[in-house]
C-alpha cells in the first residue's frame, strides 16, 4: 500500500482587525470562496484522505473545514496539531513520520513557508511558493510513513485558485 501526502496551505485571510493576533486571523472573502472550491476540486480529483491533520489557527481551521466538507470527511475527525503552527520542515516530517500505516492518504493543512519548503524536499521541485489555499499532492511509494524523507516523493499535481477562476469571481 503506497502513501499519499496532500499538503494545503490555508485559503486567504483577513488582515483588516488592526493588533489582531496571526494565530486569531479568520479567513476573507476570498478565503472563504477558495475553501470549498478548492475542495471541490479535489473531489473531482477522486482526493479521499483517510487522515486531516491541521493547524489550530482560527484560519487552517477554517480552511480544514471547508475542504473535509466537500470530500465527505467527517469534521469532527479532523485532528488540530499545535505543532503544526510555525512549523519547521523538520516538525512536519515528524508528524508525517507518525502517521499510522493503516492510513494510505493523508491530508496536513497548514503555513508557508514551511509547506512550500516540504513539498520541495519531498518531490526536488521548484515550487516557489504555494500560494493561498493551494494544493501539492505527493505520492510515496512506501508502505511506512516512517521512512519517508527527501527526495522520496513523486508530485501527482500541484493546484491553486487562479488556476480555476480569476481574482474577481470572489465579490
């Protein structure tokens, strides 16, 4: 049984509470536009995580909602992990390394630049940058979350919102 990662970055969030904590930032109305859309992409897709892990930030939150909708996903299974939240690439790899192996595919929702900088160690991509709400599917061809690494995964695709539709379509 192969292993899939799909990483999502968290839709687009709302700057304009002036002194409002990161970890606090709700999601615009692009935001909450790109959410369930991307998630019906991923639907269309055939993505079925077995597993969503994601940061407890009110935005990933948000996010990880959304997206378990539009798959089916039972929200109230959906696991928030503090250490997902400023993650370093090395945290990440952990919990990806802690996955339990009767899960095939499992989806971390989360931050840039961490995520962006994983996907590349992973697939040897140049990404760049994920950009908001955006999607880099990784396909391992392991049987154990534990020995994935660098430059073990293949990117099945790598999607994102203008991809769909352009910037005025979220009035």
């Amino acid at each position: 049984m192969a292993k899939n990662i799909i990483l999502v970055r968290h839709a687009k969030s709302d700057w304009s509470v002036f002194g409002q904590k990161d970890f606090d930032r709700t999601l615009n109305q692009r935001g909450l536009f790109d959410a369930p859309r991307m998630g019906m992409e991923l639907l269309k897709r055939e993505v079925n995580p077995q597993l969503i892990i994601a940061s407890p930030a009110s935005r990933t939150k948000a996010t990880s909602v959304f997206l378990a909708e539009q798959l089916k996903y039972n929200t109230d299974n959906i696991e928030f992990h503090e250490e997902l939240y400023e993650a370093s690439s090395r945290n990440v790899l952990s919990i990806i390394n802690g996955i339990s192996n009767s899960v095939e595919t499992a989806m971390l929702v989360g931050h840039n630049p961490t995520f962006t900088h994983i996907a590349e160690y992973f697939t040897k991509k140049d990404i760049g940058n994920i950009p908001t709400c955006g999607v880099v599917s990784i396909h391992f061809d392991v049987d154990d979350w534990a020995v994935i690494s660098g430059q073990t995964g293949e990117m099945k695709f790598f999607i994102y919102p203008k991809m769909f539709w352009s910037v005025e379509d979220d009035t």
